[in-house]
C-alpha cells in the first residue's frame, strides 16, 4: 500500500519539543503524503487534539506543561481508538510498559531512523483500512453484508430483508 496516493492525506499530530527534531521529521513526512500538525509543548498538543480529527498521534515524552504519558491518558480518555505512538530518549522511559499502561499502542527510542517511523506508521495506516473495509462490507462465500446500505447481496442479486432480519 501506498500512502502518498491515499485521496485523503493521513492526518498526524506530532507532539515534539525539540524543534529541530520536530521540524525535520514533519518535513519528511509531509514530503511522504502525510498531514501533519506539529505542536511544541503538552499544552499544545492538547489543544490541537480536542480541535481537530487525528489519524495517528506521535508523541514525545519529556515534554513542558504536560508530559506525553499524561497527555496520552487524557487522550485515550476521550478517543479509544486513534493509534498513538510514543517516542521516547533512552532511559526516558522506566519502564517500557509505562507507555502501555497509558494507552500507547506503540513506542520508538530516539534517536530512529525515519525508515522505521514509516514502517510503523504503515503497519497502523494498514491496519486501520482493514478495519474500514470489515466495517463496511462482510463477504461470505457468494453472500455479501454491507452495513452502510444494510443490504444483502447472494451471488450479485439483493436479497430482500426487513430491518429485523438484517
Ligand atoms: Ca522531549
């Protein structure tokens, strides 16, 4: 799968304090097809997530006002689902399962190859047209569920349903 080709771009928010960390790998991802919206500080991020709709979050830990463990708490409060990655330096983290318990999905150790951030965020943008495809459409055998219209189709001809037998 490609992501640069995807009709609508996948939106990121890049919590990062360090700029010249933050403004570089922004620039690439952009350069990659991505949305993103980079914000410098906890307070921030936060502000930018309960604005707008985020595909996936990357966060960094050590960060002023709000730490990203905590924003990632808070963010899971009011969103189960939007992939979260953490980033972390070395010794940042005591313990790796931190991250987990706060709700990330998944981490990288600074400093990372841009390489590895993509393979990653490729594993998630995979997972979640996945999950768009099983939400709309089910297919067994020559019998064909779509949930959107609730509509049943047997080997391309519409099976009539009530409401009740969908
Ligand atoms: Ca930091």
């Amino acid at each position: 799968m490609d992501i640069s080709t995807q009709q609508n771009p996948v939106r990121i928010l890049f919590v990062e304090d360090e700029p010249k960390l933050g403004a570089s790998v922004r620039k690439e991802l952009i350069e990659q097809g991505f949305d993103v919206d980079l914000a410098y500080d906890g307070r921030i991020g936060e502000s930018l997530f309960k604005s707008g709709e985020y595909d996936l979050i990357l966060l960094d830990i050590n960060l002023p006002h709000i730490n990203g463990l905590e924003l990632c708490r808070r963010f899971r409060e009011v969103n189960r689902d939007v992939p979260i990655l953490m980033l972390t330096a070395l010794g940042e983290l005591d313990d790796k399962m931190e991250a987990f318990s706060a709700g990330a999905d998944d981490y990288l150790v600074k400093p990372f190859h841009l390489r590895e951030l993509l393979a990653r965020l490729k594993v998630f943008m995979k997972r979640r047209q996945l999950n768009q495809q099983f939400e709309e459409k089910l297919t067994i055998s020559d019998l064909e569920i779509d949930f959107s219209a609730k509509s049943v189709t047997r080997a391309g001809k519409a099976i009539n349903l009530t409401a009740k037998e969908f």
